[in-house]
C-alpha cells in the first residue's frame, strides 16, 4: 500500500475492512472521487487483527473495528489526515468471532458469533473503549446441525429511534429486541421474534421511514420483511420472498442487505452466485419482490454499503479482494458496474 497521497483535499473517505488472517491489510483508507464514486486506496494499518466490520462514529473523528478471532476484541481508531491511528490496545469482548458493531447508547455494541453473545462497551469521552459492561448471552439453537447447533449472534443494530437495539441470530432463526440501561450499561431482552426455522438470519436493515424492517437469510437465500412498532418495540414478521430466481440451485450465503434513501428499493449480496440482488419494495413497506441480479463484480460479496445519498453501492468481494462500485438506477433500482479497487481480503466498506 502506498503512503497517503492528497489526504489533505478535505474530500470523503471510505475505511474497508479486512482479514488479515488471509493476506488483507487491515483497516484501508480510500479517497471517493465525489462525482463517479470511485475509490483510490491511500493507505492501510494492521494494528488489529482481522478488522473485519467498521462502524464511524457519527462526529466523524473516530472509527470503530471489531478483531473478528477466536479470543475477540474491538479497537477505537481516531480519524487523522494520515489515516486511523490506534487510541489504544484492543479491548477483549469476552466473547469468540465478533463479527459485526453498532454504536449505541454511549456504548459500543459487537454480536459475538462463535459464542452467541452479545457485548457492551463503554465508550470514553476521548472515543477509546472501556472494559466490557455487560455481556447478553443468546440460548437455543435450529434445526441445521452443521450451522446451528447453537446461537450464533450475527448483527447488532440500533432501530432509528435509538431506544432499541435489534439483535440477530443466525443459530437460533431469531430476532432479539433490548433496551440497554446506560449508566451500567446493563442489556435486557425484551422480545425474542422467531422467524422460519431454518432460515438463518444474517442481517437487518431499516425502512428510512422507521416503520419496516428487512432480514436477510443466510441459510434460506430470502428476505423476511417486518413492521416495526417502535413505541412497544414490536417486531412482525411478514412474507418471506426469495432473493434468487427459482432456476438456481448451487449453494448461495446471502451476506448483507441495504435499503434505499427513498424506501423503493433494497440490494443484497449473494455469496456463492455471486450477484447483487435487486429488490422492489411496494409503497406500504410490506411487500418485497425480486427485480433481477447483477453480478457482484468479483468473488464471495461479504458486505454492501451504499455511499450516503444512495447514488453509488459498493460490494467488499472477499476472496477476490476487491471493492467493486456501481451507480444505481434511480428508477429501476438497477446498479451498472464502473469500477474496482483491489482490496486483498475485503469485508466491509464505511464513509466518514
């Protein structure tokens, strides 16, 4: 990776994580041309292993990592010129392969796949992470031996009021709804919502009018439209579509689902088939019905990200080690392919 180059032109950044344990780099900065959307990778640290999942902080001057390994942790990065710098060491998690973050509360929030736990860790006035507050462990399990024979905690994500946090279970084909109490930092579970056994829940992402949630199945290659009730914190599943044309039969492992700005439309990633699915949602938020894929681009998209606006969609192509941009369709919802920037071990993309 080079050394920074124009990181001074006061221009967006995207942060892509990645695995170093396959031969990534770690945390790596991109500069985002403003009108194509196009990425120019400036430089990397691999201060943390495994960086596999970002989440900015909302004042911009902080990032946050999950080290998705067995012994998990996460790390507070600060925003500079030059790059993230490392505030301080990784913090443990006590829990195995934390796989995904959100920033909640005054804490920062990682689902802990290989144990089934969810973390909370304070986070300090200067944006470096606290020891552990409380750690919420899922129980029960589903009926694939091989993928759920226990809980297996995948996402963690905040609903847009900001009072719940949604957990999501691929183990247990579960959707779990917390309060969590700031002072102690204490999470509850107020709710446990059960979707088809089997399914295997990945990810969550919101309706931008707070009303409706979509979850991607991983083990089903579907999504799960629900309303969401956000005075009682009531989840409701609906419909469950495929997000694949029926005459594909080869294994596919959605990986990550993202809503447009304007509700009509959502994309997912297919590992495996290797495409983005495009998604219609109807005006009530209710309905879901696939449009068509498009390929992904490279090789096992293990994450999607839509630049704000919701211009361009952007796919981390893991075992091809590439990011891959689009600019999207404003009427059919269709992302055209414009370019790619290698990123070795690529899993996920961020703007700041």
């Amino acid at each position: 990776m080079s050394e920074p180059t124009g990181t001074a032109d006061g221009g967006q950044r995207a942060y892509i994580g990645s695995f170093t344990s396959a031969g990534g780099h770690g945390v790596v900065t991109a500069a985002v041309d403003a009108e194509t959307g196009a990425l120019t990778p400036l430089h990397a640290t691999d201060a943390v292993r495994n960086p596999s999942y970002l989440a900015p902080a909302p004042d911009g001057r902080h990032l946050y990592a999950v080290s998705e390994t067995p012994d998990g942790a996460a790390a507070a990065f600060a925003l500079t010129e030059s790059g993230p710098v490392l505030l301080a060491g990784p913090v443990p998690v006590r829990g195995a392969d934390p796989t995904h973050l959100a920033l909640w509360a005054g804490h920062l929030l990682t689902a802990n796949y290989s144990s089934g736990s969810v973390t909370a860790l304070p986070v300090r006035p200067d944006g470096a992470l606290a020891e552990p507050a409380a750690v919420l462990r899922h129980e029960g399990g589903g009926p694939n031996p091989d993928r759920q024979e226990g809980p297996h905690a995948h996402a963690v994500l905040p609903d847009p009021t900001g009072r719940w946090l949604l957990s999501v279970d691929l183990g247990t084909d579960s959707v779990r709804v917390c309060e969590l109490a700031p002072a102690g930092g204490k999470l509850t579970v107020r709710d446990e919502v059960r979707l088809r056994a089997g399914s295997g829940p990945r990810h969550l992402a919101f309706h931008p009018r707070g009303d409706h949630a979509y979850v991607v199945n991983e083990l089903a290659s579907t999504v799960t439209p629900c309303r969401w009730d956000a005075a009682t914190g009531t989840l409701t599943p609906l419909t469950e579509t495929a997000i694949l044309p029926p005459a594909v039969t080869a294994e596919n492992y959605p990986s990550e689902l993202v809503v447009s700005p304007d509700g009509r439309f959502a994309w997912a990633a297919n590992r495996g088939h290797d495409s983005i699915s495009v998604l219609a949602i109807d005006a009530s938020g209710d309905g879901v019905s696939l449009v068509t894929t498009v390929p992904c681009g490279g090789h096992w998209p293990r994450d999607l990200a839509l630049r704000p606006g919701g211009r361009h969609l952007y796919a981390a192509n893991e075992r091809s080690g590439n990011v891959a941009w689009f600019t999207v369709d404003p009427r059919t919802g269709v992302p055209e392919p414009d370019g790619s920037a290698d990123v070795p071990a690529a899993s996920c993309v961020v703007f700041a």
